[in-house]
C-alpha cells in the first residue's frame, strides 16, 4: 500500500479506474439484453423464452458461486477482471454465430459466465480499497454510474435495432472483404464487443491494492465447504442476514421488473421493443438519483432505516396499470427507481461492510451473488410460466408490487425482533474471524 503522502492520489486514481471499467463493461451487459432480445425475435422465439435469457446469464452466478469468490480472492482484482472481460468477448463471437434460438441462449449463458467472474472483484475490491466509512459514498458512485450505464446500455441496445439506425452499419462494407454482417443484431453484437475491449483495457491500470491474495485451493470439495461455511456466516450474523435478505429480494425484483416494463410498455402504451428498452432506462435514472442521495444522507450505522422504502416501492409498483399516459409513465417509472436505489445502496453496503469482517471481500460477494441470482432465476421462472399461461401483464404487476411490499414488510419485522433482543447495530465495525 503506498505511503500517507501518496495515498490519498492512489484512491482517487484507483477509484475513477474502476469506475471508468464499470461502466463501459455494464454499458455492454446492458445493451446486449436488448440486442439478444432483439436476436431472438429473428429467429421466430416463443415470449417466455425472452425472460429465459437472464435466467441463463444469471445461471453461472449460481453454479459457480463456491468457487468465484475464492477466485476473485486469489490474485488481483484488475486481473480477475480483465480475464472477465475476455470471457464476455468471446459470448459475443459466439452469439455472433448462432443461428437458432437455443445456441443463442447459450452464448448469452457464456457472457454470464464472464459476468459470475467479475463481479466479486468489482465489489470486492472496494472493501480493499477504502477504508469501512467510505462505504456507502464509493457504494453510491458504484452503484449510480452503473445505473447511468443500464441508461446508455439500455438506450444504446434500443438505438442500435432500430431499423434506421441499423441500415448504416448494414450499408457499411470493407472493400473486397465478406464481414458475414447481415442483420441489425448481428452488427450491434460487434459494437457491443468493442465496449467490452474497452472496459478490458481499464482493468489493465487497475492498481494493486497491496492485500495479500490467498493460492486457490483448487479441491472442489473444500471450496464448496468453504463456501456453505462463509453462507451461514452471513445468514446467521444479525445485519448480514437482513441486507442479504433485502438485496436479495431487490435483484430478484429488478431483473423481473426489466421483463415486466417492457410488456407493459407494448400494452399500455403500445411501444415496439426499441422503445420500450428506453423506458427501461427511465427506471434507472431514478435509481440513479435515489442512489446519488443515499449516499450523501444515509450513514454505514443507519442503513438498515430504509427498509421502509422498499415496502413503498412495491405499492408504488401496482400504480403502473392505472398509467396510460407516457409523462405520467415516466414520472412513476422514475418514483420507482428512485425509491430503489434509495434503499439498496445503504444495504449492500452494509451487506460488503459485514461480508468483509466476516470472511473477506470475495468469498462475502459470492454468497450475495448466489442469494441474488437465485432469487432472480426462481422469479424469471414464476415469471416466464405466467407468460406461457397468457396472464394479462397488468394481473402480472399486481402480484409483483404485492409481493415485494408483503416481503419487505417481513424483513422489516425480522430486523424488529433482532432489535428486540439484541441491539444489532453495534456489529458495525465489529470483528469476527472466519
């Protein structure tokens, strides 16, 4: 670690690159959901097998959770990263290549295995970088560039299908060379690429942070007991149960909620694809703004205050079938985002903040990816069947907004009773060993 004249320059410089390499490889996640929707609408796909595509990028989160935290843990994060980012590069050649809707679903898969990679270095590497008061601030940055991100990424994939716009990439020809590009999702998924080089090249100047990294012990066997071990850690620590359980209710929520706007937008409001995919980004400014402002008025030691807010969310949710009107839409879809980020970022911060305490950066942020991604896979899926069964998506929504205001009322009561008998907050800064 450098010394005190120099440190305070080699957080900032560390920092803005790992923001600068957030940013543009989430721009790509984001904007290639939409172009393998997009994909997938070519190849003469059934509806539920749209939802079918975050369940297979979220698949390897799940899956290989015992064993990317002590990856992430056991070299530099930059470099855990940028392997990542290799991974999502070649997910797109092969989604490049895929010529039916099954092979496009496991492209897609591959790029999430890439995504299951990186994740645990990208938080991970906070906790190893700034010291635990740092953490709701560089939480809220982390969290509203990436949000601006699922903006741009969201636009950016919308923009790029649309038929105008796809009709100059498709009319661009090097002399004398095939470049075997035919079709709008075919020209967009190499763009799409070329963000993901970028982000690549960032992780390249990430700093080293100087922590000592762990050899992975590759016994599959220990890495799983390792990993059901740092699980009940977490999910028996008194605010490490309670974050995990409202971020896992939030990721869930938010990937369904992507399917949910997107339908509602074709009945409601009667926007194709390319349009509705900016509405997405509409959630996200407010995540972004609710994000911004959490971390300027929410401490470490009073996160667990706004769980209120994620029981507001969803009522505030069920008002969308009563919308007709697009400012409107926009004004609610705003509401919404901004009284998620409100309440996620105080909580994952929390949730990093005891994750690190409790067994390191890593390991902490491969359990929260499990939990998270399980809980998205087991809700795409509820999801995906209410599309094969034709439910009306306004009967969709009701059930959505009910089940997030009725879940996070629960854990509100939960975190009621640890309080009860214990007073949990003082676990903040606390030590533990693994």
């Amino acid at each position: 670690m450098p010394n005190n004249n120099s440190g305070e320059e080699f957080l900032k410089r560390g920092f803005y690159t790992i923001m600068a390499a957030q940013f543009f490889s989430s721009l790509a996640d984001n904007a290639l959901l939409v172009v393998a929707i997009a994909l997938l609408i070519d190849l003469h796909a059934p509806a539920y097998l749209t939802p079918m595509l975050k369940f297979v990028f979220v698949l390897f989160y799940v899956i290989l959770a015992p064993f990317v935290g002590a990856f992430a843990d056991s070299m530099a994060k930059g470099r855990v990263m940028f392997i990542s980012n290799a991974i999502k590069i070649t997910g797109c050649g092969l989604l490049f290549l895929a010529s039916h809707q099954y092979l496009a679903l496991a492209a897609y898969a591959f790029v999430g295995l890439g995504a299951a990679a990186y994740s645990p270095a990208k938080y991970g590497i906070l906790t190893e970088l700034l010291p635990p008061e740092k953490l709701v601030i560089a939480n809220g940055w982390i969290e509203g560039l990436t949000v601006a991100s699922i903006i741009l990424g969201t636009v950016l994939g919308g923009v790029l299908i649309t038929p105008s716009v796809s009709a100059t990439f498709l009319a661009f020809d090097f002399p004398f060379i095939d470049t075997g590009v035919d079709t709008a999702p075919e020209a967009s998924i190499l763009l799409i690429a070329v963000f993901y080089g970028i982000a690549a090249t960032f992780n390249l100047y990430i700093p080293n942070t100087g922590v000592d990294h762990r050899i992975l012990n590759k016994n599959p066997i220990f890495l799983i007991h390792e990993f059901r071990h740092c699980f009940q850690l977490l999910w028996t620590d008194k605010l490490g149960q309670i974050s995990l359980a409202v971020t896992t209710l939030f990721w869930g929520a938010g990937a369904t909620l992507q399917f949910i706007v997107l339908k509602w937008a074709e009945v409601a409001l009667g926007y194709p694809l390319n349009k509705a995919a900016q509405l997405q980004g509409i959630v996200a400014v407010g995540i972004a703004i609710g994000a911004v402002m959490a971390a300027r008025l929410v401490s470490l030691r009073q996160s667990v205050r706004v769980i209120p807010l994620g029981i507001a969310m969803g009522i505030v949710v069920m008002a969308m079938i009563i919308v007709q009107n697009l400012w409107i839409a926009i004004i609610l879809l705003m509401l919404i985002g901004g009284l998620a980020g409100f309440f996620v970022v105080p909580m994952n911060a929390l949730l990093q903040h005891r994750g690190h305490i409790l067994m390191g950066a890593g390991h902490s942020i491969a359990v929260q990816n499990f939990n998270e991604n399980l809980s998205i896979l087991v809700m795409l899926t509820i999801y995906a069947l209410l599309v094969s069964f034709e439910v009306h998506v306004y009967s969709v929504i009701i059930i959505f907004g009910l089940f997030v205001a009725v879940t996070m009322t629960l854990i509100r009561r939960w975190h009621l009773l640890n309080q009860s008998k214990e007073d949990s907050l003082h676990l903040i800064g606390a030590h533990k060993k693994l």
